[in-house]
C-alpha cells in the first residue's frame, strides 16, 4: 500500500468512546439513518453501512432491530448532529462530535468538559482548519484501476488509492463515503466492501508532557460521561 495512505491512516486521531456507550452511540445514528433514508437496509446504503459497524462494535441484533423499528413507525425524537472545537492540555486541537434532541443541555455539558481541566471551547472553525476530514473504503473484488474509472466519472475526487493482496483502499473527501459506496455498488453489485470509515485526520500532532496527558484522559473520562458525544478527534501524538 502506498506509505503516505497508511501512515495517515494508521495514525487517525480518532478516540472511541467506552464500551457502555457504544450501543447508546450506534442507536441513535441508526435511528436516524433509519429515518432519514427508508427503513430498508439493502436501499439505505448508510443505514446498511451503519449495521454492519454495530455488528462488528458487537451491538446486539435486538438493539439494531429496535431503533430501526422506532424510525419506521416514527417514533422517538430528532436528533440533531452538532459539532464542538475547542482547545485542550497543551494547545491540542479537540473536535467532539455530538446527537442531541437538547442543543442547551449538550453545549452546557460539552463546555463542563473543557471548563472542569482548565481548557476552553472556541469558535467553529478555530481547530478544524488544524484538520482535514478524509474517508477511508477498502475494497475486495474490483482492481485498482476499474475503481478508480469508476469514481473519477462520478466527479469523486480520489485522494489516493493502493491495491495489495486483492484489496484496493481508497482515500478521498471524507463526507464523499456513502457516494463511493453507492457508486462502486452500483457498477458491480458483487463486490465486497471490507471497511468504510471517515474521520478528522490532523495536519500536526502535538506531543504531551504526562501531566497534560493526565488532563486529557479526565477530559475523555468527562466525555465519556455525556450522553449525546458520539465521537472525540485530536491531535496528540501517540507512541
């Protein structure tokens, strides 16, 4: 694979949530995929996408079943994706993205998270030109060079693609995901999509004394603690 593609890859500055959160996490976004795109899983590529994440985060089945369910007969709130900045131990860049139903109680308890380490929230804007939001597909079962036809007659812009052992990964504009995914389904409805992820990825990473990283790991114990923070992005340097 191409260096370039892995290092970044490999090096996402991405930080799950715990594990008593994940089912919370997965049902909101498949409620809402659910909603927003047909209940069906084989038409609704993002909700399909979705489940096959879930399964794999072990999400039981009754959960997946059940939200989806709630959207179909139109039950349950709206929620609605906002995304925070703000600075942390250091002078990191920390992007937390949220599913709220409450904007006023998600803000109050995403600022708390920030205030409680002696860090602070900023505008939109102020870290996420620090970073650079890509999406990473892996595919199995096209090569190379058909893919990337396919996608540049699509107008999807490839940020760079590498193919080894029969798998061909893709880099590009990280909101063009659920595109690659159709596009590529609908030129050949037998291959095999291995994994699709898009994320913030940052364009330097900032190293921390262990007093700054013990801040950061009771601000990540803080977010863990809030119901509507989905995921949480920066751009500290890991060994």
């Amino acid at each position: 694979m191409g260096r370039k593609f892995e290092v970044r890859k490999a090096s996402m500055a991405k930080t799950m949530l715990k594990k008593s959160r994940i089912y919370s996490r997965f049902g909101k976004e498949i409620y809402m995929a659910a909603k927003q795109g047909g209940a069906n899983i084989d038409s609704n590529l993002a909700l399909k996408h979705l489940v096959e994440k879930a399964k794999k985060a072990q999400v039981p089945t009754d959960v997946i079943k059940r939200n989806i369910q709630k959207a179909e007969r139109g039950l349950g709130e709206d929620f609605q994706p906002i995304r925070y900045e703000g600075f942390g131990p250091g002078g990191i860049g920390i992007i937390v993205d949220t599913l709220t139903d409450n904007v006023n109680r998600t803000v109050s308890e995403v600022r708390n998270c920030f205030t409680k380490i002696g860090s602070k929230m900023g505008r939109s804007g102020t870290v996420a030109h620090a970073f650079t939001h890509l999406s990473h597909t892996t595919i199995k079962g096209m090569d190379e060079e058909e893919i990337f036809e396919i996608l540049l007659m699509a107008d999807i812009d490839v940020l760079e693609i590498s193919e080894e052992d029969g798998l061909v990964e893709i880099e590009a504009e990280g909101f063009d995901l659920d595109k690659i995914q159709i596009v590529l389904l609908e030129a050949k409805e037998d291959i095999e999509i291995v994994e699709a992820e898009n994320g913030w990825y940052p364009h330097n990473y900032i190293e921390l004394s262990n007093e700054e990283q013990a801040l950061f790991d009771k601000f990540m114990n803080l977010a863990n603690e809030v119901e509507d923070i989905q995921e949480v992005y920066h751009n500290i340097k890991e060994d």
